[in-house]
C-alpha cells in the first residue's frame, strides 16, 4: 500500500511540475524564436550562388528528460498501443531548442543564413529498470558569413 502511496504522490507531483516547467520552456523558445527568426535555416544542401561567403560549421545540441508524469502515462498508453503525445512533446521542444541553439551560434559569427540543416537524434535512457526517456537532439549545419571584400 505504501508503494502505490508514493506512486501516486510521485505521478500527482511529476504531473505540476512537469507542466510547469514545460509551459515555462515553451515561453522562453517562443520568445527566442521570435528574436532569431531573421536568420533563415534551410534544409537545402547548396549555397547561394550570390557572392562570397565563409563558411562555418554551427551546431546547437540539448538533453531534455521527460517527467515522472508523462513517463507514467506513455507506459499506460503502451499498454493499448496508439500515439504516444507526451513523447512527440518532448522531442518537438528538444528539435526547437537544439534549433535555436545552433541559430545562437551562427549569430554570434555573424553569419547571414544556415543552410543544410540537420538533426540527429538520440535516446540516452540507460538501463535502469525505471526507464525515464532521456533524449539528445543534436542539430548542425553550415553557416555563410559574407566576406570581407579587401580593395
């Protein structure tokens, strides 16, 4: 009976704050969404053609764990089968923020536009019996920078 007791007590405080801190994450990448979105990022795997550029690898990389809440969810919801959201949540704010952090990395160079654009993606889980998703995404691309024209 203790054990469900702690469960219970366990899932209920993953579920406050959990939200919590998820809401908060979701304000701060649409505030910085915002102030980057200037920079394009583009999947395509040429260049533009129009002058000289430098180019500089640029990459944003972020862990981000699930709660105890959604975990106890998904597991549920894995029972029966169907879409797992709580985990499509979890990887959408873990690709924006690597995003974001590789747009943060070519604005400091002061580069113009990112261009082939990728991800890599990661589970680090490890092998506890109590499984909480722990997940890398990792994303990386070339920024172009104009060149200084010397006369």
């Amino acid at each position: 009976m203790e054990q469900l007791i702690f469960v219970a007590i366990l899932v209920t405080l993953g579920y406050f704050f959990g939200k919590r801190a998820e809401n908060k994450h979701i304000k701060n990448l649409i505030e910085r969404e915002q102030v980057l979105n200037t920079l394009p990022a583009m999947a395509s795997r040429m260049p533009p053609h129009d002058g000289r550029y430098e180019q500089t690898l640029v990459s944003g990389n972020v862990v981000i764990a699930n709660d105890y809440f959604k975990t106890f969810v998904a597991g549920l919801r894995n029972l029966f089968g169907g879409k797992i959201s709580t985990y499509e949540s979890l990887l959408d704010r873990a690709r924006r923020e690597a995003l974001l952090r590789m747009k943060e990395d070519a604005n400091k160079i002061g580069a113009e536009l990112v261009f082939n654009v990728k991800y890599e993606t990661s589970s680090i889980s490890g092998q506890s019996k109590k499984k909480i998703p722990i997940i890398e995404v990792h994303a990386y691309g070339t920024a172009l920078k104009k060149q200084n024209s010397k006369n």
